[in-house]
C-alpha cells in the first residue's frame, strides 16, 4: 500500500481494502467538506470552492451484493446497501465531545468541527431510521460492523 500521510486516508484505505476483501462494492465521497456555522440562521453556508455536496453524508458507500451476508437474514436474498463515516480514533473522540457540546461553548476555532460533527450525526440518525446499516470508525470498527451484518464470524 502507498504511503500515505493524513492519518485518516491510511484509515480510510484500510477499511475500504477490508469491505472489498469481504464482497463489498466500495464508493468513496470523502472529499472534506468547506463551509462554515451561521449562528442567526443556525445553519452550515458552504465556502465558495466546496464539495457543494450536503455535509454529514457518509466518507463510503457499501454495496454488498445478494448471498453475502449470512443466510439466515433477508439481507442475504437481495444485497443491502451500507453507510461507514472513517474516523481516526482521535477523530471519534472529538467527534464526540463535538455532540455532546452545545455550539455556544465551542471554542470559535472548533466550530467548524461542531457542525460537521452534528451533520454528521443528522446524517447517521436518517440512515439507522431507515434501516440503512450504518457504522463509524476505522478497521475495528469495520470488522464488528461485517460480523454484526452477519458478513465476517
């Protein structure tokens, strides 16, 4: 594997090579998101020069396809399509205190950290509300997450 020097594209090409090694169709849409928080409109404005896709959406797509997943769930019969946020372990840690933090306490610094954070956390509560398997983290993360799907044993 390429040298590679964010910490979380190392993380990123790890968990992708993982998902593939287990059947997985593989779409990346990390781009890193460019916008900042509107505290009067309570709201993300996207910077000029952004990724003009919404933020929170997840860093891959999953495509796993029929019979891939275990046979005793329906997921096995029809294929299923998952959602995975990479996220360093220093990123999970901010990402949470980013959501347990009101934006008034967030230093001016971090509030950038703060909205994507909690688009993020937007993002993740439509998917699990529609059933749409969805998980967050780097390779340990991604490897619970195939035996929760009944993907790995």
């Amino acid at each position: 594997m390429p040298r590679i020097a964010n910490p979380e594209d190392r993380v990123q090409a790890e968990v992708v090579q993982l998902l593939r090694l287990h059947g997985g169709e593989v779409m990346i849409f990390a781009q890193g998101f460019r916008g900042h928080f509107d505290p009067v409109t309570k709201r993300v404005v996207p910077d000029r020069g952004g990724t003009r896709q919404t933020p929170g959406i997840s860093d891959l797509e999953v495509f796993f396809p029929p019979h891939v997943a275990r046979l005793d769930s329906i997921l096995a019969l029809y294929g299923f399509l998952g959602k995975f946020e990479v996220k360093t372990p220093d990123g999970m840690k901010l990402h949470d205190r980013m959501i347990a933090a009101r934006w008034q306490d967030v230093p001016k610094s971090r509030l950038k950290d703060w909205v994507r954070a909690h688009a993020q956390q937007d993002y993740e509560n439509h998917c699990r509300r529609c059933n749409v398997p969805y998980a967050r983290g780097g390779v340990a993360e991604a490897v619970a997450w195939l035996v929760e799907l009944g993907i790995r044993q």
